[in-house]
C-alpha cells in the first residue's frame, strides 16, 4: 500500500468531494429554477463547466506525469479495439434510450425546458466544445487517473473503478436520481472499453462521439416540443 503524495491527495478531494458537492448543489439550485419557472443562465453555467472540466484535465495531467503515466498512451489499436470501441458506443446509446424509457413524460418534458440541451446551431457549438473537453477531461481524470492513484494505494482495482463510477454519476446530479444510476452504467461501460482495450483514447473518442450524439438527440426533442405547443403549455407547473 503506497502513500499519497500532495498532488494526489488533492486531485482526490477535487474529484471525489468538492466536485459532487458542487454538483448537488447546482442540483438544488434547477430545481428551484423548476419550481419557480425561471430559465437556467445557460451561457455561465456552459462557462463553469468548461471552467471546471480544465482544472480537471489539469489537475490529471500533472498526477499522470507525477506517476509517470501518459494519458494518450495507445499501444496497438487494431480491429478489436475498434470493434470494443464501437460495442461500448452502442451500449451507451442503448442507456441514453433507456433513461428516457424510465422517465415520466413530465419528468421528460421538466428535463428537456429546464435542462441543459443546446437549441440554436450556436448553442451547439459550445455544446459540442464542451463534449470534446468532457470526453477528454473526464476520462482522464474518472477512468484513469483516480483509478490508478486509487489502486496503487488499496492494491486492486476494483474497489477503486466503482468509487470512481459513483462519484461520476454524482457529478450528473442535476440531470435526476433515475439518471444517476444510468450515468453510473456508462461509467462502468467506459470503464471496461479503457480495461479492455489498454488506453484511455478509444473511451475518450466514445464519450466524445456520446455526448455529441446525445446533445443533437437533445436539441431535436427540446425543438420538437417547444414548436408543438404554445410557451404557456410548454412550461411545467410548478411542483
């Protein structure tokens, strides 16, 4: 069992304490925007976010170079890397369909008004901006280094992959409890494509491709709702 340096035990209370406790918080704060019927302030919460995922991707940088770890490290990529690559993606869109599936048309309706899917081309754009420095940052940061740090400290990595998911899907709070444990899902499912294929590239290019698939799934139904009833039916009531 290895000691913690500095730089690690701060990347861990980053990432397994303030990072969930902002995103509860950001949880409580829609849904009183819900209940209130105000709108969300999309272009700061965009900025925090990015803001937040390069301190993310800053602070995993500087633990992987500590341990001497390359984040982009690929190895060999063939057919079966692509293949896994490629099954995970699937699963993933499988999760997203199932997510709606278990969700109310109210509580559908309440996500898609008060949520964060882009509805303008420009919207969009910063959408899938985040996506790429989401896909990159994350899987990083959840999938590889918290697991590593983790499991030079406790010596098996198991323990360390589900702590890694949970703290994930707290960090997807404000999209609902039912969301969590789907987002709690794809962690695993990430998680298994990095265990699998030997390197993070292919789960930051799957996470990547998710969420800019996802995203434009968002937009398309936030649009279709918003053009198929005047504003007033639109807005949920509150509750």
């Amino acid at each position: 069992m290895e000691r913690l340096n500095l730089a690690s035990f701060i990347f861990l209370v980053v990432l397994f304490v303030l990072m969930p406790r902002a995103a509860l918080r950001s949880a409580r704060q829609l849904r009183l925007a819900q209940s209130e019927g105000k709108p969300l302030p999309r272009l700061r919460i965009a900025i925090s976010t990015m803001f937040a995922l390069t301190v993310l991707w800053f602070l995993a940088t500087m633990n992987a170079g500590a341990m001497g770890r390359s984040l982009f490290a690929v190895g060999q990529i063939g057919l079966r890397e692509v293949a896994i690559g490629a099954a995970g993606l699937m699963l993933l869109l499988m999760a997203n369909v199932i997510s709606r599936r278990f969700s109310t048309p109210d509580e559908e309706r309440r996500r898609l008004l008060y949520g964060f899917a882009p509805r303008t081309g420009k919207e969009y754009a910063v959408f899938a901006l985040m996506a790429v420095m989401a896909g990159i940052a994350e899987e990083a940061a959840y999938r590889g280094v918290a697991v590593w740090t983790l499991t030079s400290v406790f010596g098996n990595p198991v323990g360390p992959i589900f702590l890694s998911a949970m703290a994930f899907s707290v960090t997807h709070a404000v999209q609902g409890g039912k969301a969590m444990a789907i987002v709690f899902a794809i962690a695993l499912v990430l998680q298994g494509i990095v265990q699998l294929t030997g390197t993070l590239v292919i789960a930051m290019v799957v996470h990547t491709i998710y969420d800019l698939i996802a995203g434009a799934i968002a937009m398309r139904r936030v649009n279709a709702l918003l053009a198929a009833v005047p504003p007033a039916a639109a807005t949920p009531t509150p509750g």
